[in-house]
C-alpha cells in the first residue's frame, strides 16, 4: 500500500495539473458544464452535457466543427448551440 500511494498520487497530479487546465479553453467549460434533459434516442430521460451531446454519433463530425468554429468565434451563443443540437438529436 505504501508503494502503491505515492505512484498514484504523482500519475493524479501530474495528469491534473499537465494537461487539463491549460489546454481547456472557456468555451470548451461552459459546453461541458452545460446539460440538457433530452427525450431521444439512448439520452433520453438524462441530462446530458452540450460536449457529450455534440460527441455523439447524432452530429455528424462535419457539423460539429461548424457549430465548434461558430460558438467560439462567438457567432452563437452557448443557447443557440443547445437549441441546434437538442434539435438535431431530436430528429434523429
């Protein structure tokens, strides 16, 4: 146990502090923060974040980058993003 410990611990912190925060952008944040209730498909009945959702097999990897680009350009609000996405998995 005292062997196992200390390895643990330097894998967590170095795994935490290399490579999350810098690389994690805020609009990266507020889109896996940000959770829907979604009535479709295998979500349904869950709250599920905007970043799972635009990761799933629902949007195709073409309209991800788009609605990626958009949102942190800042041409669409955090809101719109959700609308579209509830709406593409929706019909899905």
């Amino acid at each position: 146990i005292t062997v196992k410990s200390p390895k643990q611990d330097t894998v967590t912190a170095a795994g935490e502090e290399g490579d999350d925060p810098p690389k994690e952008e805020p609009w990266e944040t507020a889109l896996k923060t940000t959770v829907v209730d979604v009535e479709a498909g295998e979500f349904q009945g869950h709250r599920v974040s905007l970043w799972d959702l635009l990761h799933s097999h629902y949007i195709p990897e073409e309209n991800r980058k788009e609605l990626l680009e958009l949102y942190e350009a800042g041409e669409l609000t955090l809101e719109q993003v959700k609308t579209v996405v509830s709406t593409i998995v929706t019909k899905a």
